[in-house]
C-alpha cells in the first residue's frame, strides 16, 4: 500500500508539502499540486482521514439527522445532500431521529460524538431538546425543511403561497368548500401551509370554516381518518388539498373505500409530487418542491458556515412548481390551464 512518502518521492515533493496539498493546509503552486495530485492517481493512494482530521481539526464529515427516509421527498432531498458533500469532498453520515423529539437529540449528539464537522436536521415537531444542544455545544447546524427561530442557517420550501394558489385555482373552478388535510401540529410547514389555505379563501371570498380543516399527522393513516372526518362534516368538501405526499395516499385510500371518485365526485390536490402521481387516473394535480436543491442549498449553507463562523444565520426560501394534471377537474383536453394570478407558460409554472 502506497505512503504519503511514496508519493511524495513520485512528485519529487517533500512529505509536508505532499499534506498541504491533501489538507489545504497551504497554498502550493498549481505544477506542484498537479505533480502531488499525479502521483497519487499513480500510485493509488488513499489517504488516511483519521490523521487527516489531527492535523485539520475536520473530519470532512457531515451528518444528516431527517426522518421517514422512504418518502420519496426525503429520499431526493438526501440524495442532493449527498451529491452536493461528494462534490466538495465531505463525506455523510444518516441517522432518522423517528420525528421523536428525544431520538432526535440523541441522534444529532450521536453524530456529533463522531466528529462530524457539522449536522443537517429536520427538526421535529417538538425541537427544544435539539436546540438547546446545538446552542450549548455550539454545533454549526443547518436547519432543513422545517424552520425554527432565526438562531440557525435554515433552508426550505416556500409554503403558504403554493397552497394559496391551489386554493384560488379550486375556487376559480368553481369550489366554495375546499378542505385541507395538514400536517404534524408544532412543525413551521404545517403552520406555514395552513397560513396559505387561509389567505386562499380570504381572496377569494370564501368563508374559513374549521370543520373543513382536518389534522392528518403527516402520515398515510392519519390522512386516511381525516378525509374520512371531512366527509362525516354536515357539509362536506367538494374539493381536498393534501398537505405532503403521505397525505394523499392516504386520501385516495379513504375516498376509495367511500366509494368516491376523483375528479367526478370530489378534487384532489396535493402539496408534495412525487415520480408516480402522473400515473393514478386521473393525474394528480400538485405542488412540486425542488427536494433536491433545497438538499444541495443546506451543504452550501453549512460549508459557508465552517468557513465564515461569525457572518448572521440566513434563511433560505426556494420557490416551488404547479405540475398541472386533471384531479382537480380541467378536463384531459385543457390539463395546462395555468394558475389564477401565475405568470409564465403553462404546464409548469413557478409559484412564487
């Protein structure tokens, strides 16, 4: 197995330069940092991250604390987080705190033990546990998906305008009663798009009626009882917005065995769309969030942070997409009709 020394007798270097140049430690002239880099390719050397991180103080590590990392949303935000730390040499270290607040401070102090150089969490629902510990250990921390406070980098989603949209593009096909299944109580998304369905009726007119607000607890099973509480309402909804992907699984699972039909008997839109939804007939109508970048957005933010420490935490909104299909009832022929108030072509448009 090939050495630093090794290399460093390849290049014709000295062994401390050979290091500077793996831990940019020091600025080494371009034709002797390719020389260096040469020579490992050469030889095949792999270099020692344990001895790195004595002499750097880094681990080149980064740990990714998020839960339910079988939903789909999760997985491409992981999968930008991933490819964004590989382009920048970190590796990743996952761990799925469960959303349960105590599990998820031990997770993140877990990850922390393991030198990791910082974390990217989605917060729970009941986060002062995870907060306190960040702040007392002071670990540079981005916040992902779900904000709290201004403490800490976060990055996420908008959420109250692309569910405002979809509750001006049902009232503008006619719908006076439009429900919502939310999510988790206590997360910043579940405020945040409650927020929007509200401002949604109000433009439109429409009155707030809580009987058509049901709690789906952000999972299938808690969306399947929600919808089904919609129904028993005296005046039921003519139309359902899903407030994530779970949800309206769990919301077509309950219309079905109501023995309604979507679009005929009752609209169904979501927030959340997922790789499948233009395969359910028919098409699910769907707010689209960039997974992937707000992944790639929340290395970006933690790398600044081990780089600048002392700048202002920044939060970081990303704008989403109105996919356009027929579940909200536009027929097949007219499945691009644009949002009320969206510019832009139709099909996708951006939600700003």
């Amino acid at each position: 197995m090939a050495t630093m020394a090794d290399v460093a007798r390849r290049a014709g270097v000295s062994v401390a330069t050979v290091s500077h140049v793996l831990n940019e430690t020091r600025p080494v002239r371009p034709d002797t940092r390719k020389a260096v880099l040469d020579a490992i390719d050469d030889l095949g050397y792999t270099p020692n991250t344990l001895a790195r991180s004595l002499v750097t103080a880094r681990t080149r590590s980064i740990g990714l604390a998020v839960s339910a990392i079988s939903n789909p949303y999760v997985t491409e935000i992981l999968q930008g987080v991933e490819s964004s730390a590989l382009e920048r040499g970190y590796g990743l270290l996952i761990a799925d705190p469960h959303d349960d607040p105590v599990h998820e401070r031990k997770a993140v102090q877990l990850l922390h033990e393991r030198r990791v150089d910082g974390v990217i969490v989605a917060p729970s629902a009941e986060p002062a546990g995870l907060m306190d510990y960040l702040t007392r250990h002071e670990v540079p921390a981005v916040l992902l998906d779900r904000l709290v406070g201004d403490a800490h980098d976060q990055v996420c989603a908008e959420n109250a305008p692309p569910v405002e949209q979809l509750v001006l593009h049902l009232a503008d096909l006619g719908h006076t009663r439009v429900g919502l299944v939310a999510g988790l109580p206590g997360l910043s998304t579940t405020t945040e798009r409650i927020a929007g369905y509200r401002a949604g009726l109000e433009r439109r007119g429409l009155p707030f009626r809580p009987a058509l607000l049901a709690d789906g607890h952000s999972e299938a099973g808690g969306a399947e009882d929600a919808v089904h509480r919609l129904l028993a309402s005296p005046e039921p909804p003519t139309a359902i917005i899903t407030a994530n992907n779970a949800m309206t699984i769990g919301a077509l699972r309950a219309l079905r065995r109501a023995g309604l039909s979507v679009p005929g008997d009752l609209a169904l839109v979501c927030f959340d769309d997922f790789s499948w939804a233009d395969v359910f007939s028919p098409g699910l109508t769907a707010i689209s969030q960039p997974s992937r970048e707000i992944g790639a957005t929340a290395v970006r933010l933690l790398l600044d942070r081990l780089e600048n420490p002392g700048r202002p935490p920044r939060t970081v909104r990303l704008p989403c997409t109105f996919v356009h299909r027929t579940s909200c009832g536009c027929v097949a022929e007219d499945p691009d009709r644009p949002l009320p108030g969206t510019p832009g072509p139709p099909g996708k448009d951006p939600v700003s």
